[in-house]
C-alpha cells in the first residue's frame, strides 16, 4: 500500500489518461510510451499497420485478443499491463526501470484486489459528514445517531446545542434558540 500513495502521476501526461463511466481506464500510445519509459515512436511502430505483424510485443497483444492497430482510439488499461510486463521481462536490452515499478505496482494493487474480492471484502462506507466530529474525539454513538443524515453545517449548530462541559457562565445559544433548533431537526 506505501507503494501506491508513493505514486504519482506526472502531471505533463495526466491528460493521457481517461476513465470511462464504466470504470475502464484508457490512455493515449504517448501517455502508455511515457508510463513505461519508451520513445513514443517506439510504440507507434509496434502498433502500424507495417509493423503489427513482426513486432514481438504486438503479437503478445494480439494473442491475448488486442486489435493493436486500434489502440491509435485509446490503449486500454489491461493492455497496458502487457506492455508493462513487456518492457519489464521481455525487451531485452531495451527493458526499463519506469516499466518495472508501473508492473510492481500494478502486481500489488492486482493481488489485493483479487484477495479483496474473493473474500468478499468491501469497503465500510463512510460519512463524510461525520469524520470531523470523529477526528476531534467525539465518537459517542448516541451523537452520531443524532446526527446521521443532517448537513455538516447543521451537524455543527446541533453540537452545540448537545450539553458538554464549557466554563461557567458562558452561552452559546439561549435555551429556548437550542430547543427550537433541536425540535426542528427531530432530534429529541
């Protein structure tokens, strides 16, 4: 997991990259050349229509059933794996370190998600509204019951209203104001 929240991005070829609605991820033979620390041209020639046929790597893709010559539209995500692997185990000479750590990355963050999903395992939703109130020490689960649901602004005005410990003397809101507020948002 360190490894993933290490990973960056660059921010010159972010732009590269796209998620459909569906949660397929693509990018463009640049951004997928820059990823994998290859000339841009070198992957274009991998993917022409001359070149398709004797490439090494294009083979590989094609055998896992990759049209390579449409990926001018978009490389897409597990393709990129291929290449990933490509340029980490099999180009020889031309093998490269930005390759090997985009694999290594993906190997870890792949092994994970399948054990994740084989277990059945999802993640606990989370409530945006409360992590504040949590962060500051306040998980008492009556308080969060009460304020399930109600918008972050109106969480705030009713933790003032609840009775906590504060210096003599002083008021944040007349006791009729915190009734009325507490009456309004039902949470009596």
């Amino acid at each position: 997991m360190s490894e993933l929240n290490q990973f960056e991005l660059p921010e010159d070829i972010r732009g590269e990259f796209s998620v459909k609605a569906n949660g397929q991820c693509s990018c463009s033979i640049r951004g997928a050349a820059r990823l994998v620390g290859v000339n841009q041209k070198t992957l274009v020639n991998h993917f022409s229509s001359e070149g398709y046929l004797t490439s090494r790597l294009s083979q590989k893709l094609m055998e896992q059933g990759f049209d390579v010559r449409s990926f001018s539209e978009g490389v897409p995500d597990t393709a990129l794996m291929s290449i990933a692997d490509y340029y980490t185990f099999e180009a020889g000479a031309r093998c490269t370190e930005e390759a090997k750590n985009v694999y290594r990355l993906c190997a870890a963050v792949g092994v994970r998600a399948l054990i994740q999903q084989v277990l059945g395992w999802k993640p606990k939703p989370t409530n945006p509204k409360l992590s504040k109130w949590k962060k500051a020490g306040r998980d008492e689960p009556w308080i969060n019951e009460r304020l399930e649901g109600i918008p972050a602004h109106e969480a705030f005005v009713n933790t003032l209203s609840i009775d906590t410990p504060r210096p003599k003397g002083l008021r944040i809101l007349r006791s009729t104001t915190r009734h009325n507020l507490a009456g309004s948002l039902q949470l009596n």
